[in-house]
C-alpha cells in the first residue's frame, strides 16, 4: 500500500511567517519536504506507487510557499520605492503654499490668508461666515452663488461688515452649503506654507506647516496654490 507524505511539514510551511527573518526558517521546513518526498519515493511499494496526481498537488503546494515568500519580497521592495517616492514628493512641497483642513484665517500687515471649501456635490447656494477669536461675527457672505463639487479656493477682502477693515490677528470661517434646499457637506480648507519635512513613527512624511495648521500628510493637502 502506497505511504503519504506526512502533510504536517506543508501545514507547518503554511502557519510559519515568510518575511523577515523566518525566511531560513521556511528553507528549512522546505528541504525537509523533500527529504520526505525523495524517502517515500524510495521506499514505496513497486506494485502501488504513489499516483502522479497525489505527488502533483503534494509539489504544488511546497512551490505555492515559496511563490509566496518570493512575492512577499518582491511587494516589500515595492513598498519601499512607493515610500522614498512619498517623501521626494514631500520634499518638492517645501515653499509651497497649500489648503488643509482647517478653519483659520489670518489678517496681517501683508494680507489675508486665503481659504478653501471641499464639497462633496455641487451647491447652489453658499454662506460663508467669518468669526473673530471670541467667536462674534464680523463679516457674512451669502452671495457666494452656486460652487462646483470639490475643492474651490476664496479671499476674504480683511473687510468687517460696515466696511472698515479687519484688526490684525486670527479669524474663524465656517459654511453653509445647500442645494435644491438640502444640505450639501462641505470642509473648509486654510492657507499654510511647507516649511519643512519630518518623518513619522510609520516611515511616512510629515509635512511642518510653520504653527497655522499641525503637521499634516501629503493626502491632508487639497490644493497647492500659487502665490
């Protein structure tokens, strides 16, 4: 009667982790297959060899492991060129300036900030208010008109209601976008400059944004803009 391979080393192959250092652990369990397979094929019956199809899963499956460790390789090699591409892409932002999630408005000898809004769908009608730091409002616009799904960017003129202009220092913007009378979601997006490039516990970029926003991920960045 034809004797089986002792399928526990595949089970074993299968249960072992392939990265890192269990690779010689995995060469291991494998040389053991074939010591098994090479010893039942020489000591099993002549009158009922082991069937080819038996022996053709057995191999496929020992070949499986192994595509699998070689494919674990090859997706780590990948994963590392996605990463060193992140952070070239990091790099290239510094200077630049950009909208991130956030609500922050600054009025200054230089200007005002820009600002942004994010929808998800299109709105016929947009109100943006502009809050001091004590939370009052200083200036309302509510003929924004109809504004396209997506990022759009705006500049508040540093203007409070009865048309004088705006102290110095921090403001507030929130929306209100609707569409057919319903609501539409929306994010407000600030202004901020990549002043440098960190990385992160996980290896990944980390973009410093000079204190007006914390540091953010380059998929935080919703618009570079040109100043």
């Amino acid at each position: 009667m034809a004797t089986t391979i002792d399928t526990s080393v595949i089970n074993r192959l299968n249960n072992t982790g392939l990265s890192g250092g269990s690779a010689s652990k995995s060469d291991d369990l494998r040389e053991n297959f074939m010591t098994l397979l090479v010893t039942q094929l020489k000591n099993q019956d002549p009158l009922k060899p082991m069937e080819n199809a038996e022996m053709t899963s057995q191999l496929a499956q020992i070949n499986t492991v192994s595509g699998i460790e070689e494919l674990n390789t090859t997706l780590e090699g990948i994963t590392g060129q996605i990463d060193a591409g992140h952070k070239l892409q990091a790099t290239a932002l510094i200077g630049q300036s950009v909208l991130v999630p956030g609500d922050r408005v600054l009025v200054g000898e230089e200007g005002v900030t820009p600002f942004g809004v994010e929808l998800e769908t299109s709105a016929d009608e947009v109100v943006v208010t502009i809050r001091d730091s004590t939370g009052q409002v200083v200036r309302t616009y509510d003929e924004v008109g109809a504004v396209e799904a997506g990022v759009q960017s705006f500049t508040w003129d540093g203007k409070l209601e009865g048309g004088a202009q705006a102290p110095s220092g921090a403001y507030h913007v929130s929306i209100e976008a609707s569409a057919n009378d319903e609501p539409v979601a929306g994010t407000v997006l600030n202004y901020a400059i990549v002043n440098g490039v960190s990385t992160a516990n996980d290896g990944s970029p980390r973009l410093d944004l000079g204190g007006i926003s914390e540091q953010a991920s380059l998929a935080d960045i919703r618009q570079i803009l040109r100043m």
